[in-house]
C-alpha cells in the first residue's frame, strides 16, 4: 500500500493489480504502466504478479543490473575507484576509531596489541558480511520499499514481513532496541575516549577536567552535526573511517609492527594524513565533488 504521493519509474511494461489513483485516474482494475515515470496516489495498492519487474521511487536504479554497478554515479567517471577506496577505507579504519583504540588500552605487550589487531579486523569482516544480506533478504521480501523510496526502513520492517504475528513484531521490537543500544553505546565509547584523550594529553588530567573535556566532546560534534543535516549518513560514516584510515591506522600498525617508528615519523605522518583526508572530506561536506 502507498501511504504518500509518490512518482515512480519503469523501464519495461509491467501490469499491475489493486486499486487507487494512478497517474491522476482512479483505477479499480488491472493497469499496464508504460516505460517512464509515474504518479502513485496516497492510499493506493498494487498488486505484482511473481517475477514482474517492481516500480522504483522516481531517480533510483530501475534495473537490477544498475544496483550493481559500482558506485552508482559516486566517484565521477571512476566509479570502481571509488568503491574499493570505501573498502580500504572501512577496512583500515576500523583500527583508528576512538571507541576501538580503547581496546588497545588493555594490552599488557606488543604481541597482544598484535592479536588485538587482528581479531578486530576480523570480527568486523565478519560484521561487515551482514548489510549484503540484508539487502538480498530486503530485495526478496519487502521490494514495496522500492516503490515508495522508504528502503531505509528495511531492517526494521523485515522481521514483520518473514514471520507474521506477534514473532514478527517482537523480533522487529528486538532489531530497534538493539540498533539503539548499539548507537548509545558507541556514542558513550567515542566520547569517552576523546575526552580521555584531552583531559590527559590537554588538560591537568583531574575529575574536573575529565568533565570539562566530556562535556566539549559532546557539543561541538553536536554543533558540527546540525550544520551538515543534508549529508547523507552513509556518506558521513564513510568519510569519518577515511579521515581515522589515514592518521591512526597507519599510526597503530606501524607502531605495533616495525620498531624503526620514531615520535618524529609518527607525528609528521598523522599531520600529513590527517591533513589531506581532512581537506577532502571537508570538500565533500560543502559538495564540490558527488
């Protein structure tokens, strides 16, 4: 069911059954939609037959084939480019994140600060396996959110759509408070750890400061985060690994890995990937480059 006015698009004919205004015609009966786009009224319903090619929200991939070529427009004319930049980026980062740094706090020696490297490279590998069968499950059993360009919304109406009835609304009510709970507790990790960081290395390393510096943490992301609404979160989480891939992944591996790292190497290479990470993302944000 449509629950808002939406234009869609086709790229072959497909007829569809229900009932509603299609194209500013009330329709009670099977309507055969023409290649091109169209317009869906609120409360309309449309029935697909099996293996029928389901209409998109208006600018979205309307072929499959378009869904898996890379990038989908981002990156210019190297698409490909910029997609296995994303990986390297989500790969390596993953290291440099604040809430993950604290992890290395804990390890007595360099060999455990070793294996602690590897098992979180790996255990978010393993993680990062399940946004791919998410899309396919989505794909199979609520396509409708292609229509009415909510697929954002696909991790938490896919369990009513798998098991109907009460399991369905439980397992739902367990993915959000889950996704809650994992946005809470990264958000306490992150701040922690960068105002960890400021009362010691900035500020005396009191109580007192350890405050101050959580109370800065929180609000001048805060401040930045109401400037930049439009952004796009995937986009935005993308360039926060790129920023920590280029200054403390490298930081960390060689630290851990080659001895011959001095302070002076270490502080040059921060500065100058932090630096030019730093400027492209900002040239991202005021959108001078897709």
């Amino acid at each position: 069911d449509i629950t808002t006015d939406v234009v869609v698009q086709v790229s072959a004919p497909v007829t569809v059954g229900g009932s509603g205004t299609i194209d500013g015609v009330e329709n009670t009966e099977d309507v055969t939609l023409a290649p091109g786009e169209h317009h869906l009224g609120e409360g309309t319903s449309m029935i697909l037959e099996a293996g029928s090619p389901v209409p998109v929200v208006a600018g979205a991939p309307a072929d499959n084939s378009d869904w898996i070529t890379p990038g989908w427009g981002f990156g210019g004319g190297h698409p490909t480019y910029q997609v296995y930049s994303l990986i390297v980026a989500t790969f390596l980062g993953t290291l440099g994140l604040p809430h993950v740094l604290v992890r290395f706090y804990t390890n007595p020696d360099g060999r455990a600060a070793r294996l602690t490297s590897l098992a979180v490279v790996g255990l978010l590998g393993v993680f990062y396996l399940f946004p791919t069968l998410l899309g396919v499950f989505a794909r199979l059993y609520v396509p409708q959110l292609l229509i009415t360009g909510t697929s954002d919304a696909a991790v938490l109406l896919l369990p009513g759509s798998v098991f109907s009835g009460w399991g369905g609304q439980l397992l739902a009510a367990l993915v959000a408070s889950g996704a809650i709970a994992a946005f809470l507790s990264t958000s306490s990790g992150l701040l922690v750890s960068i105002a960890g960081v400021l009362s010691t290395d900035v500020l005396r390393g009191r109580v007192r400061d350890f405050r101050i510096a959580a109370t800065l943490a929180g609000v001048v992301p805060l401040a930045l985060s109401l400037a930049v609404t439009s952004l796009d979160l995937s986009r935005t989480v993308g360039l926060v690994f790129a920023v920590a891939a280029s200054t403390l992944c490298p930081l960390l591996v060689l630290g851990i890995w080659w001895r011959g790292l001095t302070a002076a190497g270490a502080g040059a290479g921060m500065t100058a990937g932090g630096l030019v990470a730093g400027t492209a993302a900002a040239v991202v944000v005021v959108g001078g480059v897709p």
